[in-house]
C-alpha cells in the first residue's frame, strides 16, 4: 500500500461555519484538553484530512473529527464535557496505562468466541451502547439509527430515559427489547409510569442511574453554548441543548418518554433523598432485573448485593457525574471485590479501544459499555457510522484476544494484566 492516499472529504464552508470553528479553536487553545498527553490526533485533524466514510477509519477517533465538523458548538460541547476541569474526564482514558497485558504465545487462536451470558441472554460481544439522551441532537436518525446498528451487530442497548425517541420506536428498530436507563425524578407517580411503560414495552432489565445526586458543573459544556450564536429556541424551547438542566420541568415536558404524565411538579431528575429504601421502592415496583449505574466503590457494590439488586455498572457518567480525578477502570477492581461474585458487575467511561475492553474484562467486568465513540460515528455518518465504530472495537478486541492466546471470554482473567499502580 506504499505510495496510496485514501480518499478524503473537503465539504464547502460558509461564514457561520468559519465563525463556529474559529470560536471552537479558541475554546481548545484555552482548554485543558491540550494538556492530555497521548490526546488522539484526530481532534484536531484539518478538514481536508477527514474521512469521507466510515469504511476509511482506522480507529474511532477518526469519527470524532468528522463528528466536531459536522455538530454545531453547543452539541460537540455536550457530548465533549467533563465537569470542573475535566480532571476524571481524562482520568478515564489515564487510567489505561496503569495496566499491561500479559501477552501468551503458542496457542490455537483461529476460532474466537467472545459471546456473553446477561441474565439468560445470550450476545455475540460484550460491548453495549451505553444510555445517551437526546441523540436527535446529533443525527435526525437518532436513537433509531443506533438501534438498527445494534440490530445489525447484534448489540445489547441500553436507552436513555432522555431519548429524543420513544422506548417502544426503539424496540421496534433494535429487533427486541433493549434495557431501560431510569432517572427516576423526584415525582414517584412519575418515576412509576416510567417504570411501567419499560415494562410493558419489553424490557427486561431496568438500570437505576444513581450518580448525579449532587448535580455536576459542566463547564466545558457551558463554554460551547456561549460559543454557538446560532437561534435555538425552535429546538430547544428554554435555550441550547443543556442549559434547561436548570428547569428540569422544562425538559422532561418534551421528552417522548414522558408524553402524557403530569410532569408538572417535576423538579429534579435525581432526587438528593434517594436511598436504598428508594431501591427496595422500586424493586417491588417491577418484575424487571435492576441494576445500578454509578457504582465506583467497594462498599456500594457490597450493598447493592445485600439489598438484592441484579447487577452494577461502574460508572461516573463518562467525567461528567463529579471530579473525582478517578478513572472507572481504576475502580473497577474494587467494585467487583465487592460484588465478591455474586452479581454482574459492567463497567462504563473512556473506552476507546480493543484492549481497553480486554483490560476491563481481565479485571472483573461482565461486559463494557460504551458511550462517546458511537455518538462520534452517529454524528459523522448515521447508522453506517455507528456499525463501523463497533466493528472497529470487535476488531481490535479481537486482536487482542488472539494475541494474549484467550479465545474465548471466560480465559480472560486477572492472570493477563499487570498493575503498575500510581
């Protein structure tokens, strides 16, 4: 292939594209993105270097370009922020390093099965799309174009109770039910509809978002919207995507999944009482499996264990839940420690690549979802967008299984990584 160029996309500019990119430019030169070392290329690639389709990509980051090009300020800033500094925004891909791998030679590695078992479910692959709301706001498709590419890859998905889409048009595009993402609000009457639509839509596992108790700063995010002078209120009633976090009344009112509910009273999407009495509330509320999404310690898993909840993901909303400065990966351990065996526990935050997923795998985690890399490849290409980002991954995780000699899931164990520590 010496000598060979791929092809490339150059699309026409106009002014206001220019003023946005302009003001984008000036947002990264101030940011502390530019302090990340090991910070993928593709970010700041020219326009004149994006891939022209998603079969061109040689790794995910290359979505993210063309996904920065293609958004408006305020949307790439959505789905960009961390909170505060974004110090566990970048501590999520840090924290990769921590750990190598173990590598193993010799070993018949022609026929790989990396199948995963989720109550009773069998899936081709571990990697699931993880909850992201309003994806309208990234493609026109939206949640429709990511559920037609889990149908087409053969993915499990998780939709966001802010889905710019209806969990029952989902379910319809995806094949079979996905799993339902809760904020549960601080309106129980509302908090049970929502339960009991899930339900009767299908789905068979309900996933308990617990870690925005406390609110998050996003200030990257907040930076973007001031950027972008586009008029926004056709879309966005109270103001750019985002900034009606402050009147959450607001923004649940024109969210599908609360189409019809008295959303009146609605005042928060995570109440700060919630306990594990709000848990066990729930749990006889549905017959559906509950997980918790939020979970970074060793104490936490241990209770959710002990107050009966089916499984955890160890999550900090990819940075944006609260600054912790600790990346999932770095928690993960614990967390599985904690679980001691007992329940699933899945992992969220910062995967990008194939052996970031096998690192997760060898250190506990039951399957990995991912959230950012297919609002990328939505963003730049749609549905097609999406399939190639997946694909990509279970090529590299594929890789990686062959070159470690693990050919199947349960060969990945704590006997392929080693810790460095700090």
């Amino acid at each position: 292939m010496h000598g060979m160029k791929r092809s490339r996309m150059r699309a026409p500019r106009t002014m206001q594209d220019d003023a946005s990119r302009r003001r984008f430019l000036q947002f990264l030169a101030a940011s502390s993105l530019l302090l990340t070392p090991g910070l993928p290329p593709s970010l700041f690639a020219q326009d004149d270097e994006l891939i022209a389709s998603p079969d061109l990509a040689l790794n995910v980051f290359d979505f993210e370009a063309v996904a920065r090009r293609r958004l408006p300020p305020a949307h790439f800033g959505y789905i960009a922020t961390g909170v505060d500094d974004d110090v566990t925004l970048r501590a999520n891909r840090k924290g990769f390093g921590r750990y190598q791998l173990r590598v193993r030679r010799l070993i018949d590695v022609r026929a790989i099965d990396m199948s995963v078992a989720l109550f009773g479910t069998i899936w081709d692959s571990p990697i699931v799309i993880a909850p992201v709301g309003s994806q309208k706001a990234f493609h026109p498709d939206g949640e429709i174009a990511t559920a037609r590419a889990a149908r087409s890859r053969k993915h499990l998905q998780i939709l966001s109770t802010l889905a710019s889409t209806g969990v029952e048009e989902v379910i319809a595009a995806r094949g079979e039910p996905v799993w339902y993402q809760l904020y549960p609000t601080d309106q129980w009457p509302v908090t049970r509809a929502l339960v009991k639509r899930a339900e009767t839509a299908g789905c068979a596992v309900l996933v308990l978002t617990v870690d925005l108790q406390g609110g998050s700063n996003r200030e990257t995010q907040t930076r973007q919207q001031r950027r972008d002078s586009r008029q926004c209120s056709a879309c966005h009633p109270t103001g750019p995507l985002g900034s009606s976090l402050d009147n959450i009344n607001a923004l649940v009112a024109r969210k599908p999944m609360f189409t019809g509910l008295e959303v009146s009273e609605v005042r928060s999407l995570q109440p700060l009482g919630m306990n594990w009495d709000f848990v066990k509330r729930l749990r006889d509320a549905t017959t559906m499996k509950i997980i918790l999404k939020g979970i970074v310690a060793r104490d936490d898993a241990a209770l959710a264990v002990k107050h009966g909840v089916d499984g955890v993901i160890v999550s900090n909303h990819g940075g944006r839940g609260e600054e912790s400065g600790r990346g999932t990966i770095e928690s993960l351990a614990e967390a599985v420690e904690g679980a001691a065996g007992r329940i699933p526990v899945l992992v969220d935050g910062g995967f990008r690549r194939g052996t970031d997923i096998f690192k997760a795998l060898a250190l506990g985690a039951r399957a990995v979802c991912i959230g950012r890399p297919y609002l990328w490849g939505l963003a730049a290409f749609g549905q097609p967008g999406v399939e190639a980002v997946l694909a990509i991954l279970r090529r590299e995780l594929t890789t990686i299984m062959r070159q470690a000699g693990t050919v199947k899931l349960s060969e990945i164990s704590r006997q392929v990584v080693v810790d460095r520590g700090r």
